[in-house]
C-alpha cells in the first residue's frame, strides 16, 4: 500500500522568500517567539506623513523619527494604535539642506544636512534645531551614529570629502568638530553609512570602492577591506558584542557578515532571484532585518537554519529601518510617503491537514 504524506504547509501573509544557505554562527542569540495572533490583525500597518521619508530611528514605543529630505523637514510619529497616531514635522533652518540621515541619543534628535555641509540637533522639547558647520566645503555628510555620554560623541561620514567627522558635545554652546581624512589611495570612497562600536572603533561603508572600512580612535589608523566578489557595501550595524559586523550589499544583491579569526573573514548570502538591492539594516534577536530598494520588500535573514523570508509592502523605494523593545519594525516608505511598521508574529500560519492515501 502506497501512502502519499502532504506536508504541513506554511501559507506566508504576502508574498515569502526561503534560501538555504548556511549554519549558525556562535554569536547569534534567539529572537523570543511571539504569539500567532488574530488572523485579521494587520501585520503591516502604514501611517502617511507630509514627504518622502528617507531614514528613521525609534525614540520608544511609538515613537518615531525621521527625515524628509525633499520637503526639508524633519518629522515625528507617535502611534498609540493602529487609527490613532499623529505626525508633527520641524523645518530645518537651513533651506534646501537635504536632512539625509538621523539618529536618537542624550535626548536630542542628530541628523545630517547633505546639501547644506552641516550636522543638525533638535531639541524635543521646544522644537528648537541647531545647525553646526563641517570645517571641510561640499563634504556632502550622509550617515551618522550617535553615542551618548558625558561627552556625547556624533559620528558622521562625508560622501564627497572623503572623511570621517566626530562632533563631540559637552553642552549645545561647548562642543569641538574634528575630521579623519582618508588616505589617499581611498579618494573617491563615496562614503555612505557609519557604525561606532562601544569602544570608539567606527565602521562605514566605502561603495565607491567596493570596500568596507574601519577606523582605530585609540591608534588613528584606518583599515578598509574589499567586500568579495566586489559589489556595493552600503549601511552598516555592529552587533551586539562587536562581532560580527553586518552590511548590504546594494548592487550586489546580499547580505554581508564580517567575522573576523574565521575562513576568509567575511560571509555572504545572497538574496534569492535577480533584481534584489537591499538598502537599511537593523540588527535585532540574532536576526538581520533590512528594506530593499527594488520589489520592495522588507525582508529578514535567519541564521538557524539559514534562510530569508520577505514582506510586500506595495510600491515604490524603501528607505531606512529600525526597532523598538515590543519587536517592532519600522520602516521608511520613501516613494509611497508612508512609515511603515511590521508587527510580530511577521507571518500568520495556517495550518493545513495531513492528508494519508491508502
């Protein structure tokens, strides 16, 4: 007698992407899983705003900031459900400065002003924005980190000026800028994103060159090192502990895993399909969760059994991504002037039978 077994079939909300690629890395700790869920609870939920949002960061629960660099604001989302939410946006003083990046730390909002060759702090409290000059003219800063302390210490990287920046604050009025220029075999880096390590180590990405970069503070040295097989590097996180370090691999189509004292230091995994170009990342339990420009899709990559699975999210380019302590994600909807949010359990699962033949 013959027996034909259906699997157990795994129905994703949207449209899900599955790639098999390799085992768990050590450092990888398990994201706690979260309840199915109502079936008619929406997974994504998207809250319009007055632009196209570009970058985003997470102040708290339902709280959320971001740059509209088109309209030359910045704006706030404060969600309390799914229907009520409301939006408020500052206008940066200088005009046309292209608020590009953002960051929240000692309880001010950073960003960079591209255009404007300038690093932007608001105030909260009183809306209040203070614009601070980079030495270097044109330098075009694009992303930042900031690490808050006593003093607090903005990191910034400059697309057209080929350097690194620190803005180092121990009040709004006493503050020092200080600038690390690249070698000069890098000229021409396009430096675009910048992680910065709880020991002052910064990593940033250099994808006019096809190189992942990092910067000694205690020695001044720099490092940069080719992503294999060439390609994009674009954003990057450190995770938890230093290791290891994570980034995209916009043209390329992957992901990036820099793990140092290993094989050939670096792991790639590749998205699956053609046409994919992963954008923001944000690293979050033992998983790395990033937008794509084209699709798009916000997709996450797992680590135990390697593997991608992937959300539609309607039409147009996504820009930044981060998450809140509830495992929320949040994204920007650049193209569709939106921020969006996924939502644990990320998939509904309907389980269907197991049917036996004789």
């Amino acid at each position: 007698m013959k027996r034909l077994l259906l699997a157990l079939a795994v129905a994703l909300a949207t449209y899900g992407t599955f790639a098999m690629l390799q085992s768990q890395p050590a450092w990888v700790a398990p994201l706690q899983s979260p309840s199915v869920g109502d079936l008619n609870e929406p997974l994504v939920v998207e809250f319009p705003v007055p632009g196209n949002p570009e970058r985003v960061v997470v102040e708290g629960l339902g709280r959320v900031w971001f740059t509209l660099p088109q309209q030359n604001l910045i704006g706030r989302l404060v969600v309390t459900s799914s229907t009520d939410f409301s939006v408020e946006t500052y206008p940066v003083p200088t005009v046309n400065s292209y608020p590009y990046d953002i960051d929240w730390a000692a309880g001010a909002v950073w960003f960079t002003q591209r255009d404007a060759n300038k690093i932007g702090r608001l105030d909260p409290g009183t809306g209040f924005i203070t614009e601070y000059t980079i030495p270097t003219p044109a330098s075009s800063p694009t992303g930042i980190d900031v690490v808050a302390g006593a003093p607090t210490r903005v990191w910034f990287v400059e697309q057209d000026g080929d350097r690194l920046g620190t803005l180092v604050f121990t009040s709004t009025l006493d503050y020092e800028m200080v600038e690390m220029a690249l070698p000069p075999q890098y000229a021409g880096a396009q430096l675009q994103d910048i992680s910065v390590s709880a020991g002052g180590s910064a990593w940033f990405t250099a994808p006019g060159l096809g190189y992942l970069g990092t910067y000694n503070g205690a020695t001044g040295s720099f490092t940069l090192r080719v992503a294999p097989g060439g390609g994009e590097p674009w954003s990057v996180k450190i995770a938890p502990g230093g290791v290891p370090v994570w980034f995209t691999d916009r043209t390329g189509g992957r992901i990036g895993g820099y793990f140092p004292m290993t094989i050939g230091d670096f792991r790639m995994f590749p998205l699956p399909g053609t046409g994919r170009a992963p954008n923001d990342l944000v690293l979050m339990g033992g998983k790395v969760w990033f937008t794509e420009e084209q699709g798009p899709y916000v997709t996450v990559l797992s680590l135990s059994p390697t593997s991608f699975r992937s959300f539609g999210v309607g039409l147009g380019a996504l820009g930044g991504i981060d998450a809140d302590a509830n495992q929320h994600v949040w994204f920007a909807m650049s193209d569709a002037m939106k921020i969006g949010v996924w939502r644990p359990p990320y998939f509904h699962r309907v389980f269907l039978p197991v049917v036996q033949r004789g």
